[in-house]
C-alpha cells in the first residue's frame, strides 16, 4: 500500500493537489482529508462551490480505491451523487472522511461526508469506482 506522504506527492501536480486537498489519514477502509475553502473555490456568495465539494469527495474515494488496487490496476470513476446539506464559508476548512460501502473485485463504492470545522455536516456524496486493466 502506498504511503500517505506518497499519494499526498503523487496528487500535488495534480487537480487535487491544486485544489489544496491535504490527506490526513489513509487506509484500505477509510481515507480522510481537510480543504482550506478559499476565494478560488467559492461561489460569488463566499461558500464552498458544489463542485468543489464533489471534486473533493471524487478524490478521497479514488485515493482509497487505489490503495485497495492489485498490481496492474488502475480505476475510474463511473457514478457519484452528490447531496447538498450545508454551506462552508471562506477561510474555513471542511472536513471529508470516506469510507468503503463496498471493495469488489470489478468495483468499489465509497461514502465521504463532508463537514465544516465546527462539525456541521455539509455534503454527503456516493460514488462508484471502476476497476481497470492498467493501459500498457
């Protein structure tokens, strides 16, 4: 399995690394990570742009798929759903944890609750990712 600082440099030049996703726990059955909301990632109104939110979470369940990945795949993502519940302002940083619902042989499916600092939950979001021959 790859370490947290390996996939945390594997992502820097990376979407998520440009988003600012800072990953502070990783195993084959969770992966949590904070997002510092700035100005870049918000709505005119100075919240967290949805999707943002769901760039986020899309992330955290590829990381903890690929962690769970034999040698010789890799994987996508086929479906999300994404359930708006709260705002998170700017200069706050929000809170995702993600956790295997589901880490089949063809496919996994991952659940991040996304939460402000303060514990209130923001957004719940549902994926499903594809399990792949790597390309050669």
């Amino acid at each position: 399995m790859l370490s947290l600082e390996a996939l945390q440099e594997l992502m820097a030049p990376l979407f998520p690394g440009l988003m600012g996703v800072r990953l502070l726990e990783v195993t084959p059955e969770r992966v949590r990570a904070e997002l510092v909301v700035r100005p870049d990632l918000c709505t005119a109104g100075g919240i967290l742009h949805g999707g943002a939110y769901m760039a986020f979470a899309d992330t955290l369940g590829a990381v903890g798929t690929v962690v769970n990945l034999p040698a010789g795949k890799r994987t996508t993502t086929t479906d999300s759903s994404t359930k708006f519940i709260g705002g998170a302002a700017l200069g706050s940083t929000v809170v995702g944890e993600c956790v295997a619902l589901h880490r089949g042989r063809t496919t996994q499916v991952w659940q991040t609750t996304i939460r402000s600092g303060e514990g209130k939950l923001c957004a719940v979001v549902t994926q499903t990712q594809l399990v792949l021959e790597s390309a050669a």
